[in-house]
C-alpha cells in the first residue's frame, strides 16, 4: 500500500499499536503526526521516524486540543487524509458496584468522547478536499460483557456505533469509516489486565497476544480499496481470512 504523499493522524502514538501504525504508515510513504500525552514518547518516536513526522502533545479528553492538533497537522503537510483513533485505556481495572465514578468517567472522556472528538475535527477537513478515512480501534469487548470492565465495554459499545454513524452521515461525501478490532495485543494495556487477575482475559498467557505490528499492518490495509466493502462496520483481526487480505498469513 502506498501512502506517499498522504498524512496520517495517529492518537495514542506514544506507544503500542499506535507507534507501530505511525511506522508502518511511515515506511509505506505518508507523513504522519503523532498525537499523544507522552511528550517525551512521541518526540522520541518523531526522531526516528524522520521528517515526515511531527510530534504534537495533545489530551485526547479535550476538545480543543484535539481541535488544535488537527489544524498543526493541515499546516505542517497540507492537509489529513487518514484519522486513526487509537487512544484508550482501560485503568483502573474495577467492579461497577466498587469504582470510582471520577476514573470511570476518565475511561469514557478518552475512549469514547476522545474518539468523537477526533471525528468532529476531521470529517470537515476530509470533506473539503474529497474524503478520508477514519479507522477506530474497537475490541470484542464491544459486543459482549467482561467482568469488572463495565467502563472499557460501554466505550467501546459506544465507539462501534459513533463508526456506524459517522458511515450513515458521510459516507457519501467520500469518508471511510471503520474499526479495527485486533483481538488481544502484546502491549502495555495487556499488562495491565494480566495485574489486575480479575476476569479470564488476565489468565492468558502472554504468548497468545498478536504483536502490535499486527493490527497497524491492517489499518494500513483498510485504507485501500479492498477494505471498502468493510465501511460502516467493524473488521476482526481474528478472522483468518482479514489476516491473509493483510498479510499475516
């Protein structure tokens, strides 16, 4: 897939599968801006990368920084062809009768509200100059419920529908919308889950989550025509077939 020329936003790039997308898109050409709280990380990562990166600290759970990282993309390359909604967390880790409400709601400022956020700072660049895609990632945890997860399973829930929506609205004006669930990952979230030993996903064992460079190989792959079929819905990174139409197999 060849990405010259074009730019790519990327939340949560500090790390995980969001700095492995920002390499990925990289080496297949596209100029990609990496958006993250973790300065430092994304400066880092922009180094390595070259001059086609810019690194741009941002808290996805503020509007107006969302907004602002958006507009510093247009102006370093000219405009945003591709929005990757990758930011998430899932701390802490907690039944729903015994969590805190300040940090339940802090999972959905970033994993839901981040997400729209992102969409509704994009999509009027997007349109403006024919179309793009917006890629979400969403998880099983989507589709059904897993103990002490009430707030990772009701934003992901919510960023399934907010992906079918956005589909609904804009399609026509040229957006691709889809998400991307990965399955399970081999990154810091995983071990997280795998501390907290609450529910059966902490009982994995470690050598059973796919590498990052998975699902950022796939989202590479969802920005070509082949993944057209997909817009509106949610590809599975578990379906042997998506992982032979990316590669991986």
């Amino acid at each position: 897939m060849d990405m010259t020329g074009k730019t790519v936003l990327i939340t949560g790039a500090s790390r995980g599968i969001g700095a492995e997308t920002a390499r990925v898109f990289a080496k297949a050409g596209a100029n990609v801006a990496l958006v993250a709280r973790g300065q430092r990380a994304i400066a880092d990562l922009a180094g390595e990368i070259g001059k086609q990166a810019i690194a741009i600290p941002c808290n996805i759970a503020n509007s107006r920084e969302v907004s602002a990282a958006v507009e510093t993309t247009v102006e370093a390359f000219g405009g945003l062809d591709v929005l990757i909604n990758n930011a998430g967390v899932i701390e802490p880790i907690s039944h729903l009768s015994t969590s805190d409400v300040g940090a339940w709601g802090d999972v959905i400022d970033i994993n839901l509200k981040g997400v729209y956020y992102g969409m509704r700072a994009a999509v009027p660049v997007m349109k403006a100059t024919g179309g793009g895609s917006i890629l979400t990632i969403s998880s099983g945890a989507a589709h059904g419920p897993i103990e002490a997860w009430s707030h990772y399973c009701a934003s992901k829930a919510a960023v399934n529908m907010l992906t079918q929506c956005l589909d609904k609205e804009e399609a026509a004006h040229g957006i691709r919308a889809m998400g991307l669930s990965p399955g399970t990952v081999a990154t810091q979230i995983q071990r997280e889950i795998k501390s907290s030993g609450i529910n059966p996903v902490s009982k994995l064992d470690w050598d059973v989550h796919i590498p990052a460079d998975w699902p950022a190989r796939a989202l590479l792959w969802m920005c070509g025509a082949e993944a057209d079929e997909w817009c509106g819905r949610e590809i599975s990174l578990r379906d042997e077939d998506i992982r032979r139409k990316v590669g991986l197999i």
